[in-house]
C-alpha cells in the first residue's frame, strides 16, 4: 500500500503546484465577521489540543514508565459517600 501512496502523491503535488501558480487574484473583502470567525476556529482548535493533551498526558507517561498507575480509592462508608458525615459521640 505504501508504494500506491508514495506513486499518487508526485502527480498530486506537481498538480497543485501548476494550479496554485496559475490561479489569478481574487478582489475579495473580507469584512470583520470573517476574521472574527477565523480567529474563533483557530483558538478552538488549540483548546482542542490543550484538552486532549491534557487528557493523554498521564497515559503517555504511565507508557515511558515515568509515572505508575495509581490505585483508585474507594470509600465503602455509607456516610461519608453520602456527604452527610457526622462526628460519633
């Protein structure tokens, strides 16, 4: 499969080359709105990133071996998982 993908991507690339070089100018306006959008897009991309990293950096370092996984606690006491804790007599 490699050897299809390394064969399709020459043309593709000369293909976009020949029209990115061809293509004239456009005259467009792009008002405010439009760079507003833009800007939200990009900052929500980042945030994605952030989030996900966030989220699979405690797994990447349990796989180098930096960090070993912790043990889940868990509390059986009723009173206390009911958040009505109350001081014994």
């Amino acid at each position: 499969m490699r050897p299809k993908i390394a064969a399709n991507l020459f043309p593709l690339t000369l293909s976009l080359l020949f029209v990115g070089a061809s293509a004239s100018s456009a005259h467009a306006y792009l008002d405010a709105g439009t760079g507003s959008m833009i800007l939200q897009v990009l900052l929500g991309g980042i945030a994605g990133l952030a989030i996900a990293g966030k989220l699979y950096w405690h797994k990447f370092l349990t796989v180098i071996g930096v960090r070993r996984n912790a043990p889940h606690e868990v509390d059986t006491d009723k009173e206390t998982i009911s958040g009505n804790a109350r001081a014994e007599r």
